[in-house]
C-alpha cells in the first residue's frame, strides 16, 4: 500500500507552527485618508499575511504606514510554510480576517468559496480610486472567478527560479558552475564526498530540499528536464505533467539522488526553516528555489561562517535546452471577507488602504524602509541601498513585502541606483529566465471538477512521487496511481478542459 508522506508531512508541520509564535501587530495612529482623516473614526483593518522571513517587520515602520494611510492595522504574520494550513483553517472555521493573502497555489480551490458568496467582488469598485484603477487590466483578467474582480494580485516575475550555491565550495573543489543536468549532478556528488568545506569530516550534503513539490526543488528541477508546466497540449489532448516522460526521468534523477545520499534523507518531510537552516549552516552547498533569496542567505550564512561565498545558476540545459516554469506575474491575491466586512462603507475603507499604500511615500517605506537608516538617496533622487545596511532591511524591512500589491507595476516606486551586488545578479537572472519560460496553458481555463477536487487529486500524486523517490513503489506502482487520480476525477478535468480550451478558441474566432 502507498504510504502517505503528505499527509504526514502535512500533520508534522500543522505540529511546528503550534510552537511558532503568530505576531499581532496593531496601533492607532491618524493620517491621511479620501475616507476619513482620523483613523480612530475608523474600525482595524485585520489582514492575515505570509511571513517569509525569520521575523515580523520593524514595530516602527508599520507605525508609520498606519499613520501614513490613517489606519489601524491588525496584523497576523504566519510563517510561509504552515501558511496554507493556518489559511485553509481560517476558510473552514468562517474566522477569516477582513484581508486574507491566498497563494497562487492555493486559489483554485478557494474559487468555490468566491463562487458561494464568502468574499466582496471588488472589480466594481477599482475604478474609485487612483491607483487601483491603474491595475494591469491582463493579469486582473487572469485571476477572474466567473468574470469577477475578487482579489487585489500580488505581482512578481515570471520566474525566480533558479540554484544557489556555494562558490566557495566550487572553489575549494576546483569545480566550475554547472551548465547541464550531468554537470549538476557532478557538483552535487562533490560536494557530498570530496569534503567541500575542507573540514575532513564527511558531514556535507550536495542538494537540500524540503515537503515542497512545487516551490522546493522538485518542479525547477522537473522543469530543466523538460517537464510541462501542469499541463501540456498534444493533438487536442490535454495531458498532466505527471503522465509524461519527462516527470518520470526527474523523479528518476531524485531517486538517484536519494539512494546516494546526496540529498538530505528527510526531505519529504522538511519544513522551509529547517532546509534553509541546513543551508545556511553549511550543511548542503545548492539550494534550489526562488534567487531573490539568495541577499538574504548569503547574510544569514557569513553570520555563520564569514568565508561563506554564494552565486547563482539560471541556466541548466536539458534535453530540450533552455526551460523554467512560470507563473502569471501574481503569486496570490488579497481577497476580502464578507462575512468580516459587513458594509460597503467599510469594503471601501480597506481598498482605500491599499490604494494609499501605492502612493509614493507609503510605497517606498514599504519597499526601502526609512531613508537615512536602511537606504540613501544619491544627487538624482535614486535609491542606494548599500551593503552594509542590507542586514538591517532584510531583518525589519523585507518582511512587509508581502503586503505590497501590484509593486512591479508601480511607477511611484523609485528606481535604485545601486544595490546589493547578489540582488542585483538575481534581477538581472530573474529577466534572463523570460527567455525560456514555460507556461501553464490551462491558465484562464475554467474547471469546475479540478476546482472542487484539486486538494485531494494532488495528494494522490504527491505521495506518489514521493513514494516513488523513497523506492516505496515502482512505476508500475506510480502509473496505478496515476490511474487512481484518473478515475477519481482526473479524467474529468481533461475533458474540461479540452473544452474550454476549445470555447476560448471558438471566441477569439
């Protein structure tokens, strides 16, 4: 019987973030508002947030944003890798905050939940206010329900995609950057065997990774090999990523990867924290994920080990060359309670919030922090953002990122003159991927089955590719769980959207 890692995995986490404290922030300040000048005449804004850092932003700056925006904020900042639970428990309970931050990954099977009435449509409303009007009307269209504007998008690059690693194991080893699939192996078993950090014990890994098959280092991977991003379509047939033999050969190179003790042996069930902790203290020398982490990681590891040196890798051919799966340039959506948001009136009073927060003061606060201590300005009006105070933003500063809609479009926001020598090689990486992208084609495709049954769909394959790396089962065992995804639904969702594709054809003709 296929053992279910994700739900144990999904048990252990649920576990952690009890022992994780979930900071509120809230205080009472006036500024200004179209609404109302005196935020006191005004009820909190309550907003559950992801936190993608080790701590909540600095007291002092959200102080400022609400005195700013003329509001009081609630804040709940819930570590990102118990996120997911922590939101779907909020959902379930009818105990949502007025805002709440939903994943890219995760809003297919909130649709239900917008379809039966639980948030505001907010489209109606964009056009009252300066800057939400300016939204991008395609990514906008992107995450429609039904034709509806429900959530205000968080914007991000295509892909960010991309390896970490350490150069100074490279160097230490004599190795150079890897350029291929075999080259990356190569690094990887030298860094587990040959002694990388010159320490002579064997206590190094070349790859960690964590419970994570999208965000960790399964589908970056999968997609260097040439894996669909979700779906593919061959001769009008709609085909999952998991069918395909590309899906195979990654999970076979994991496999590998595994039985050689190149990876770390718990990796299915490794939270976020405890993979970059590995990371950061030397344990592992790659890192596969998102590269705009990498400022933040090299920071963490010289507090270790002051020799620590990391670079990034964008570029890793496979058999098809060139490919990095993408997103739709949002990583989620803000999305507003009903039941918590109980008039208009105050519907308003929250978009205002969001509205004020893409003027350029509070915009730049948000993104800079406080000119002087975290960033200066040189004699044209632009940004520098010096090494030397990068910890400093990244501890009290980054984590409000998460707040923040729209930024990439934003042209309140200023341009940076000068940054941290890392974040800017991740910007300039993040753009190169755009030459290779693979998309999703079922973005903006509609069906009902998949967004009612996704949850349970996906646990069926995930423990199965689980399984299969752990060499619980063979592919024969993998394909009968294929099969068992077709028969409880999967195959309904081909069929739908086949024909949705097939409507969206017929309508542009």
């Amino acid at each position: 019987m296929v053992k279910r890692l994700a739900g144990r995995a999904l048990k252990m986490i649920c576990g952690a973030a009890l022992m994780l404290p979930l900071s509120m922030m809230s205080a009472c300040s006036r500024g200004e508002s179209a609404l109302s000048d005196n935020s006191a005449d005004q009820p909190p804004i309550s907003i559950l947030a992801p936190l993608h850092f080790p701590q909540t932003p600095s007291s002092e700056l959200i102080t400022e944003i609400e005195r700013l925006t003329g509001t009081q904020l609630n804040i709940t900042w819930v570590p990102e890798g118990v996120y997911t639970d922590k939101m779907n428990t909020a959902l379930t309970t009818g105990s949502l905050d007025k805002v709440t931050f939903v994943k890219f990954t995760d809003y297919n099977p909130v649709k239900n939940m917008i379809r039966s009435g639980a948030f505001w449509e907010i489209g109606p409303y964009l056009e009252e206010f300066p800057n939400l009007r300016q939204l991008d009307a395609a990514i906008l269209k992107q995450t429609a329900v039904d034709g509806g504007i429900y959530g205000l998008y968080t914007e991000r690059p295509a892909s960010r995609q991309g390896i970490i690693i350490r150069k100074d194991w490279l160097e230490q080893l004599h190795l150079s950057p890897p350029q291929t699939l075999d080259e990356l192996y190569e690094v990887m078993k030298q860094f587990t065997y040959n002694d990388p950090d010159g320490n002579g014990k064997a206590d190094t890994l070349g790859l960690v990774d964590r419970n994570d098959l999208v965000y960790g280092v399964f589908k970056t991977l999968s997609s260097y090999f040439g894996t669909p991003n979700n779906w593919k379509i061959e001769d009008g047939r709609f085909i999952p990523e998991f069918a395909t033999p590309e899906y195979m050969d990654t999970m076979n190179f994991m496999r590998k990867l595994y039985n050689e003790g190149i990876i770390n042996q718990d990796f299915a069930l490794t939270s976020k924290e405890v993979q970059r902790d590995k990371f950061i203290r030397g344990t592992a020398g790659i890192f596969i994920g998102s590269m705009t982490d990498v400022q933040r990681l090299s920071i963490e590891a010289k507090a270790i080990n002051p020799q620590a040196e990391l670079t990034l890798i964008n570029r890793i051919e496979g058999p098809q060359g060139y490919k990095v799966w993408s997103i739709p340039k949002y990583n989620g959506l803000y999305l507003f309670s009903k039941k918590a948001i109980a008039t208009e009136q105050e519907l308003k009073q929250v978009l205002h919030f969001f509205d004020r927060a893409m003027d350029k003061d509070v915009a730049n606060l948000m993104v800079y922090g406080f000119e002087g201590r975290h960033y200066t300005l040189d004699g044209k009006g632009k940004v520098i953002l010096p090494e030397n105070t990068s910890q400093l933003r990244v501890y009290e500063v980054s984590p409000l990122y998460s707040l923040m809609i729209a930024d990439g479009g934003n042209k309140n926001i200023m341009e940076v003159a000068q940054k941290e020598q890392l974040t800017a090689l991740a910007d300039q990486l993040n753009k190169d991927n755009e030459q290779f992208l693979v998309d999703d084609p079922t973005v903006g495709l509609i069906s009902p089955t998949y967004d009612e049954k996704n949850v349970e769909l996906s646990a069926i394959i995930a423990d199965a590719t689980y399984n299969y790396i752990l060499g619980n089962i063979d592919a024969d065992g993998f394909a009968e769980e294929v099969e068992n995804w077709r028969t409880s639904g999967g195959s309904m969702i081909i069929q739908e959207y086949a024909e949705a594709e097939a409507k969206a054809r017929n309508d542009e003709n």
